[in-house]
C-alpha cells in the first residue's frame, strides 16, 4: 500500500512538473553574446540564496535575474550599464565583489590586517621564550617536598597515612 502510494506521488509530481530541473524562461544568445550574460551572471547576486550569483542559483528568482541580464545584453546594453541596472534596484549588496571604496575598504583590508596583527602577536610571544620555573638545584624539575607543620602532627587521620607510606 505505502509503495503504491508512493508510486503514485512520484509520477504525479513528474507529470506536473515538480520535479523537473528549472529552465531559464528565455532563449540563449548567441555564443559570445551569452558568455557576456554568464560572466554578468556569476558577478551579480541572487536576491534569494546567500552568497550564491545568478548563474549557480537553481532559484527562480535567480533565472528571472538572469533572464533580465540576457533582456539586457540582447538590447545592447554595456557590462557597466547591466551592473548599474541591478545596483539601481537591488543596491550595492547585489555585487558579489564590493566596489574598494568608502566603507568597504575594511572588507578589503580588514583580514589583512587582522593576519599582521596575529603575526606581531606570535612575534613578540616567541621573543619572550618560555616562561621560566622555580626548580631547585640538586634536582631539576623535581617539587620540593612539603614540610609538616604543627597543625599536622594533631591530625590522626594524616598521621595513618604517613605510617602507612612508611611501610
């Protein structure tokens, strides 16, 4: 019954389309003019996915993008006005590279120089070398022993254990 069910579900999804791989809604270019709307593509973002551009998103949000950068392209438009378009409707987030201007230099240069200051860190920790410890002479690396105060003597429980050590 459950693979019946099953069956059913699956060539009911198929028939409908639900799991059919999405199409870009318009037709390819032509070659050189489609390498250009792919090369947009992978420099624009998707409105949908993080951190993935038009060209890897499998969202529709991102094929309807593409599909406008195809519109574009096919209408003569330059690379620079294609990137203005979405930067004008989407904002700068849109860029998948920020433009290094304004605030977005700490973006550039914020690991830079996050990497020079661990570097002066491990730096100056190595000039210190290792920390230097209170051995006694006669036996280096070796604690002195306790010495026994008169509070230890009354305790009865400290003495069996010391008899005990002594056997």
């Amino acid at each position: 019954m459950t693979a019946a069910l099953l069956s059913l579900t699956l060539a009911f999804g198929l028939i409908t389309g639900q799991f059919a791989p999405q199409q870009a809604g318009s037709e390819p270019l032509a070659p050189e003019l489609e390498v250009r709307v792919q090369k947009l593509g992978k420099n624009l973002r998707c409105a949908v996915c993080q951190g993935l551009s038009i060209s890897d998103s499998p969202s529709s949000m991102a094929r309807a993008q593409l599909d406008m950068v195809r519109e574009l392209v096919s209408e003569g438009k330059s690379d620079q006005e294609v990137v203005d378009f979405f930067v004008s409707r989407y904002g700068e987030w849109v860029l998948l590279e920020p433009k290094a201007e304004g605030f977005n230099w700490f973006v550039w240069l914020g690991p830079v120089a996050l990497l020079g200051i661990g570097g002066i860190v491990i730096w100056r920790q190595l000039q210190r070398g290792p920390p230097e410890t209170a051995a006694s002479p006669e036996q280096p690396g070796a604690a002195p022993p306790p010495t026994p105060s008169a509070s230890d003597d009354a305790d009865p429980y400290l003495q069996a254990v010391r008899r005990e050590l002594e056997r």
